[in-house]
C-alpha cells in the first residue's frame, strides 16, 4: 500500500472525519449566542470536552427519545461509559455528570480511582474490579456510603475479594 493509500484509508475510516461539527451556545434568558464551536477548533482542552460531552449527551437524547425535563419511569436510560473522564478536568467531568443526571441517565462509569472524588456525588455504588494472579478477575461492591465510611476511618481502597469470573482452564496436558 502507498503513503497516498494509506493516508486516504485513514481519513475515511475515522469518523471524526465523517461530519463537519458545528454549534451554538445560547443564553435561555434572551437567546443571544454565548460561544460558538466549529468541529472545536481554537478551543481549549476544557471547552473541548464539554462540547464533547454535550453532543454525547444530545445524541443519548435523540437515541432514547427523550424530552428535556420530562420523566419517564418506563424509558431505559442506561448507559456506560468507560474512561471517559481519566484525563479530562474535574470542572468537564462535573459539567457531564450534571448533563447525564439532567437528562435522567442511569451510568455504569468505568474509570481509575483518580476520579473517584468527583464522580462521588452522582454514584450510589462502587464497585471494585483487580486481577492480582493474571488468570480471574474479582470484584467487590459497596454503596457509596460504606466507601465514604471506609474513606473516613482512613482505610485503603479496599480490594476486591469476590471471583465473579471464572479463571481459565489450565492448559491440556500433552
């Protein structure tokens, strides 16, 4: 394949390369335009990510149906969400979390332990996920509650105790 193939099979397969982004941040109170964004360039990290964030969220609105404000107790609204928020900023994290809870969404977040500080108050349940031998995963669950108690009295994260896959067959003997 050559250089010309190979970057025409890049631009095509990527689907940030399918769209052209553009958005307007207005104010409810007169309708005038508070921020305007086009596929985020000139943007910094933060205005990024919550531009990110809200067409994630816009979409999840669009996919599910669903009115702002508007409560559906019969409505699925699960999503999950794995490491979106490793790297971003605590503000945009809040910024999302907020937007999700706004639009009634029920989120399985997968992320590192650095963000359990500002994920904390949109959780009910942590659940705690290791692998110390390499061959079975555990996990260990405990309300939101019972981590801030453990958090408290000083403990360590705790670790996971409960297999909850089983660990993979020994190789056949020959």
């Amino acid at each position: 394949m050559t250089d010309l193939d190979e970057a025409w099979r890049r631009r095509v397969t990527d689907v940030r390369n399918w769209f052209v982004l553009s958005a307007s941040e207005r104010s409810r109170a007169d309708d005038s335009e508070h921020e305007h964004y086009s596929d985020s360039g000139g943007k910094s990290g933060g205005q990024k990510e919550k531009l990110a964030y809200t067409v994630l969220a816009a979409s999840l609105a669009y996919q599910f149906k669903l009115d702002w404000g508007a409560v559906r107790s019969t409505a699925f609204r699960f999503v999950v969400i794995d490491e979106a928020f490793g790297r971003g900023s605590d503000e945009s994290t809040r910024f999302a979390l907020e937007l999700f809870r706004r639009l009634g969404l029920q989120l399985l977040i997968v992320t590192p332990l650095q963000k359990i500080h500002v994920i904390e108050p949109y959780i009910s349940a942590v659940g705690f996920v290791d692998n110390p031998s390499g061959r079975s995963s555990r996990l260990r669950t405990l309300s939101i509650a019972a981590y801030r108690d453990g958090r408290t009295a000083g403990e360590a994260p705790p670790s996971a105790t409960d297999v909850t896959t089983a660990p993979e067959p020994e190789p056949a003997a020959r």
